[in-house]
C-alpha cells in the first residue's frame, strides 16, 4: 500500500509517502528494496521532479523496448503483436 499527501509543514509545501508492503512481512520469497514500512517527507517541487524524472525514464525504456522489437521482428509463438498498433498507444 502506497500513500501520499500534500500539506504544509512550518511554511513549506511539502508531500509525504507513507508505505507498507504487507505481502514482504508474509512471503518469504518476496524482496522489496527499501524497508517494508516507511515514510518520506519531501517538498512539493522534489516529488513533482521525481514524477516527471520516473515518466521521462519509463517512455524513454519503452521506446528502446520497442525499437528493438521492431529491428529484430521478433515472433513468438501464440503472441500475436501489432508493432504499429503499439507504437501508436506508446506515442499516444
């Protein structure tokens, strides 16, 4: 569970990030790298970058994903994979 708010704290604009993942503390074969529990208190304009930081990164490594499917044509049995189709949602 991931939880996150926005106050004010001695003037400052600031979000915090309050997690739990529950399933580490039953499942010993789960890893997690941070602690189980935390929070963090960061202000509004660090945790605005780190979103935009996390977008810019995550469509940069899908456009890689995809470049490199379309160069290499890779076919999988019983997949069935429109390349066009998934450039346009990735674009989109």
């Amino acid at each position: 569970m991931i939880r996150w708010w926005r106050t004010i704290i001695n003037g400052a604009d600031a979000v915090t990030v309050d997690w739990w993942n529950r399933r580490c503390e039953q499942d010993v074969d789960v890893t997690f790298a941070d602690p189980v529990r935390g929070r963090l208190v960061l202000t509004t304009e660090e945790f605005v970058d780190a979103v935009r930081d996390l977008d810019r990164d995550l469509m940069a490594a899908m456009h890689e994903r995809i470049t490199l499917l379309e160069e290499r044509r890779v076919v999988l049995p019983d997949v069935e994979l429109d390349l066009t189709a998934l450039r346009a949602e990735h674009h989109d």
